[in-house]
C-alpha cells in the first residue's frame, strides 16, 4: 500500500536549489544569534543578571512595556474594529498611517513624539503651561514611546482576525434584536480572540524591545528611564560582559515570545 503523508503541504518534492536558498537565508538569520551567544559570559551570567544595574533596567522594562500593552490594547481594539468594519473610503486614508510606525526609523518616531509632547511641542507645551509637567525624559515618555511603536502591531493582527470572523454571525444577532456593543462583546470578539492574544504579546514585546525612540524621547536614566535595551547600548561602553548578558535575556524573551505565538499567528493568518 502506497503511503500517503498527513501533512499535503509535505508530498510535494522539495526543489534542491531553493532548499539551499532556504538554508543560506536561515544562517543568515542564525549565525548572528549564535555569535552573540558564544559571547555570553555564562560563568558569571546570574551574577550579572542579577546585578543592581541590570535588576532596575529590568524593572523599568517590564513595568513600562505592561502598561504600554495594556493601553495598546484599550485603543488598538476599538482602532482594529473600525478598520475592519469602517467605511473603506476612510479606512483606506487611515491604515497607513497606523502601521507607519512598523517600518518608520525609531530615531524618526522619537523626534515625532517629541514635536508632539515636547516643552515646545504641540500638545506639549499646553500641558507644561497648564501643569508645569514635561513628558521628555521620564517614564511616562517610555509608556508613550512603547504605545507608538508596540499598537500597531496589535492593530495590524486584531484587524485581520476580525476580517476573518464571519459577518454572517454578527449580522445574525443583530437581526435577533442584539445591539452592536453586546455583538461586539459577544460574539466578535471572541471569535477574533487568537489574533487579540497575539497583538497584544506582540505589542507587550516591541515596547519591551523599543530603543530608539524611547532614547530620543525618553532619554536614558538609570532607575527612570534606562530600559534593558538602552542598558545594552551604555554596557558596551564600558561594561561588555553586562551587555551580553542582558542581550541574551532580551533574545530568550524574542524567542520564547515567537514560539508560544505561532499557534496564534498561523490561526490569525493561515485560514
């Protein structure tokens, strides 16, 4: 009896040439990676790790980029609704500008928000008038930072999955006499939940990535606003054995991030 594979994707024959493709593109992804781990200081790894610079770059990075998701997700949902349903005469103006961010250099995306929220900017400058508070180098400017780079992310995924959910469904209930917000709650939103799931630990996992633009607006103090990122660039200055370290925690975080999304991601993208 012939054997048949289980998996369709697999029966066709793999071509020689684009296998060799494939295999120079995965060491070209690799090989960095495997270099910055043969680097690492493994003998005194948890000493480093450990150490009262790398614990407050730690505390600052998991406590800006949580609250960074959390509001990514409390603005993102609703914005990854209103492009999937909205009217495509404006969502069609809208997107780009949401997903800007995804391929803007992040040196541009700190002086953005710094002509936004700067003592002199356009919003800014009300506030400090009002208040006397300056966001540019302080933890709020990391929170912001995180948000304007991590959303669109969770925009980008949420509002595939919600083009996905069948709007026969939606349409169903309400016919029943449910209203929108009670369909929403419901009915699309849980149906769309792998895809909320992982735009929001892809949102979680940008902002605790973010270097560049939390460095122009956020600058870097220690306790403040030296994130793990930033501690990685001022420990090459001095202190390599500690950027390696940290650097090897921030790649086990992108890895593990990966790996326990792609079963989300596939069911988000794939159907």
């Amino acid at each position: 009896m012939r054997h048949q594979t289980s998996n369709p994707q697999e029966s066709s024959k793999l071509n020689p040439g684009l296998a060799l493709l494939a295999l120079v593109g995965f060491l070209v992804l690799a090989l960095p990676v495997l270099a910055l781990l043969t680097r690492v200081p493994w003998s005194s790894f948890f000493e480093i790790a450990i150490s009262e610079s790398v614990l407050l770059a730690l505390e600052v990075s998991v406590a800006t980029s949580i609250v960074s998701a959390v509001i990514s997700v409390f603005l993102g949902v609703p914005l990854a609704w209103y492009l999937a349903r909205g009217p495509q005469a404006r969502t069609r103006w809208i997107r780009p500008i949401v997903i800007a961010p995804l391929v803007m250099p992040p040196t541009v995306s700190g002086i953005a928000l710094l002509t936004l929220m700067g003592r002199n900017g356009m919003f800014g400058k009300y506030i400090y008038e009002a208040t006397g508070f300056s966001m540019p180098f302080t933890t709020a400017a990391v929170v912001v930072s995180g948000i304007f780079v991590g959303m669109p992310f969770l925009v980008l995924v949420l509002e595939s999955a919600f083009r996905q959910t069948p709007i026969e469904v939606e349409e169903a209930a309400a016919t029943l006499g449910a209203p929108p917000v009670k369909v929403f709650w419901r009915i699309s939103l849980p149906l769309a939940k792998s895809g909320l799931i992982a735009g929001a630990v892809l949102a979680w996992a940008r902002a605790l990535g973010e270097f560049g633009a939390t460095l122009m607006f956020a600058g870097s103090l220690p306790g403040v606003t030296r994130t793990m990122p930033m501690a990685v660039y001022s420990a090459m200055e001095s202190d390599q054995g500690s950027a390696f370290v940290v650097s090897a925690i921030l790649l086990a975080v992108a890895i593990l991030v990966v790996f326990f999304l792609r079963s989300n991601l596939i069911k988000t993208f794939a159907r």
